[in-house]
C-alpha cells in the first residue's frame, strides 16, 4: 500500500501592522496546519509555534491553547496568555506560526483574536481577507471573536511594542 507523501504547507500569512502607538511595528504571523510547523521550522529556525488544537500537541509546540475542533476557547485568561506570549514573540522578532489540525477554524479564531488586540476594527473580516476566507468556521467562533475582552492585552501591547521599539535586546517576551 502507498504511502500518501503530500508535505502539508502553511495555509498563509497574517500581516499586521501596528499604528504610531503602538511603536510601527510591522507584524506577520503564519498559519496552518500544525503538523506543518517542523518542516516551516527549518526555514525558520528562531520559530516560535502557537498549537490551538485540543488533539494530540507536537513537541514542537511552544505553547498550546487547547481548542476542540469547531469549537471556542474554553478559558479567558489562558487565551490572553497565549495571545500575549505569541505578540511578545513577534515584537521579538520572532517568526510566530499558528495552527490547529486543518489551520482554517480554530487558526482563524487565533489570528482573529490577535487582530483584535492589534487594533482591527472588524478582526474576523480581516482575517478572511488576509490570510483565507475560510477562517473562523462557527457562528460560536465569531461571537467569541465579537465578545473577548482585549482592553487589558492592549493596554500590555501599547507599553511592550514601546518596550521592543526602544530596549532592544530586554525581549517583549520578558514582560509576558
């Protein structure tokens, strides 16, 4: 029997770029499938990986916010968490890969979420346009985008962009 050999590929890349206030900082988180993060890695060795995926989570991940598929975060302050800890990584300078199992729904909640934070007006339209009009899959996942709280992760973002703009080399991850 063959053996089905397809090297899974990210889906696409987030580009964000944060106004004045926030430092200029200019932004780009990719997605996709998680289990293509390794082989992403390789070219980007300095990667950091965000698994939102609630199956089984690579070793590879650097941190993981466990989501069913379809389906919403089920803790608050575990999703800033991770939210704060993938910008810290990309003020960094750090390529930040996002995945799930397929990098549509729960991928594009993640980037959404973080679209959010980073000033987006409508974070879910965003994404669709940017990085795949498959993103966020479930009427739940676009209410949770709609209803997550991000005034204190802005509040984090505003002072460590600065932090990352004029302490170079103390790390924004640092602050997380």
């Amino acid at each position: 029997m063959a053996r089905n050999s397809m090297k899974l590929t990210a889906n696409g890349a987030l580009p964000v770029s944060l106004g004045w206030m926030y430092g200029l900082h200019k932004l780009e988180i990719t997605g996709g499938p998680f289990d293509a993060f390794e082989d992403w890695r390789t070219d980007h060795p300095d990667a950091y990986g965000v698994c939102v995926r609630a199956e089984t989570v690579p070793a590879s991940a650097d941190v993981n916010l466990p989501i069913r598929d379809f389906d919403v975060p089920k803790n608050d302050a575990m999703t800033a968490i991770v939210i704060r800890r993938a910008l810290a990584a990309a003020l960094d300078g750090k390529p930040v890969f996002v995945g799930c199992l397929g990098g549509w729904g729960r991928t594009g909640l993640f980037l959404a979420l973080l679209a959010k934070v980073c000033g987006a007006h409508d974070p879910v339209g965003y994404v669709r346009e940017h990085y795949t009009p498959r993103a966020v899959e479930t009427k739940e996942q676009q209410a949770y985008v709609d209803e997550f709280d991000v005034s204190k992760l802005r509040s984090w973002l505003l002072w460590a962009s600065w932090s990352a703009r004029f302490l170079p080399g103390t790390g924004a991850s640092r602050w997380t």
